[in-house]
C-alpha cells in the first residue's frame, strides 16, 4: 500500500451489524436483477438520484444494487459517499452493496484515490489477507473427494499460483469451507473467489456461485452461520416459487 498522504481514508464497514432479514433480501435480489445486462454510464448517471429526496426507497435499493454489480472505482465512491449520510432504512443494505463492489476492484486502484484502512487481517506488504466462504448447493455434505477437489481447485498450480495468491488454511465444515489467502493488490479478491469456484465445479458443480467475503477479520462461527442461514433460506424460498 502507498505510504503517501492521501485526502480520504476509506475503512471497510465491519461496523455494521447486517440482520438475517437483510441478507435474505440480497441474496433474493439477485433473481430480479439481470446483472450481466447493466450499462455501467447509466448506472453511474441514475445514481445521483440517491441524494435526492425524492426518490423512493425501492429506487434507490436497486441502484445501489446495480452499483454494486458494475464493480469498479466509481461506483466504490458513489456507494461510499451515499454510506456518509444513508437513509436509516438503507444502511444494511447500502453496507452490503459497498462491500460487495469493493470486492470487485483491484485494491491497487483504490489505493490510487485513497488510503484503504484495513482493520484486523493485515497482510504481507505486497498482499492482503481475505477470508471467504463457499457452500455446498442443498447443503450436502462434503465427501473426501470434493475436499480434495477444492484443495486442488484454489491450490499453487491453479488459481493461486496463475493470480500470485497465497491460500494460508483450507477450514472445511459439513458443508461450506473458510478459505485464508493473501491476494495481490492488483487482483480483485472476487476474480480470485470466483475462478476457484469454477475450478472446482470443472467435473460436476457442487459448490454453489454465493459466497461470503471480508477483509476487516476472520468471521466467527456466528457470522457464518447467519450467512449460510440466509443463503439456505433464500434457496428454499426460490424453490417454492
């Protein structure tokens, strides 16, 4: 990270308590949002509804939701300014949306802008250390073989030697994993997420495309299991629909 004085100093929002209520809904949201298909200038242009008054709550909440999916330096700032002065109604979700578009931008770039405050997980200088969860799809539990799988999947002659990354501990639970891995700060940790995921799903998916990521500490089982909770509830909902 840059040693030199800088005029903002963003710190991740680890401050935030996000309630079950509120993951369930993102997660959810996801199925009303074509992701793929949002045009980054528009995006970016409607966003400055968010400071307006006259802007329904519902608005906003997609805006800030295609904010976050267009993950790029804009958008971090946008999401980051909006956070300053957020509608109380918003705030969890505004929290979620800014982490998950922070995930999606080289830590590098950030740092070019502003001094990037990590609380907790530090780093070794030229890396930073993130901690994510991935899931079984309808919670089966994990055999020998996909535990291996996934070793080999994020392991140094796959996605972490090709991304210069470092997997610290492989943490397996019935049926979700806690990885640790210092990632480069010109490699966005979601790039880094994302193609282990595909890795492993090469021969047969079996780990589902959600995951849980943070960069302000090691999540506790509490968190974990809140997230999974969400994402499980979510799942059941949509099935029944």
């Amino acid at each position: 990270m840059s040693n030199q004085q800088t005029d903002s100093i963003s710190v991740m929002r680890s401050d935030i308590e996000i309630s079950l209520r509120t993951q369930k809904e993102y997660i959810a949201y996801h199925k009303q949002v074509d992701t793929d298909d949002l045009d980054r200038e528009t995006v970016l242009t409607e966003s400055e509804r968010l400071f307006s008054r006259h802007i329904s709550v519902d608005e906003k909440k997609r805006s800030l939701f295609s904010l976050a999916h267009i993950g790029e330096l804009k958008a971090v700032t946008v999401l980051e300014r909006y956070l300053k002065n957020s509608d109380p109604e918003l705030t969890e979700w505004a929290t979620l949306c800014f982490n998950e578009c922070r995930m999606s931008v080289k830590s590098e770039e950030l740092d070019a802008g502003q001094a990037i405050v990590m609380s907790g997980a530090g780093g070794d200088g030229t890396r930073l250390r993130f901690y994510f969860v991935v899931s079984t799809e309808c919670k089966q539990p994990l055999t020998a073989q996909q535990k291996q799988r996934i070793k080999n999947g994020y392991g140094y002659e796959t996605v972490a030697s090709e991304l210069r990354s470092q997997v610290e501990s492989i943490e397996f639970g019935s049926f979700h994993v806690l990885f640790t891995v210092l990632i480069p700060v010109d490699v966005a940790p979601a790039d880094f997420i994302e193609r282990g995921i595909e890795e492993c799903n090469k021969e047969g998916s079996f780990i589902r495309c959600h995951y849980y990521v943070t960069n302000t500490g090691k999540p506790t089982k509490k968190v974990i299991a809140g997230y999974l909770d969400a994402l499980d509830n979510t799942s059941s909902i949509q099935g029944h629909e």
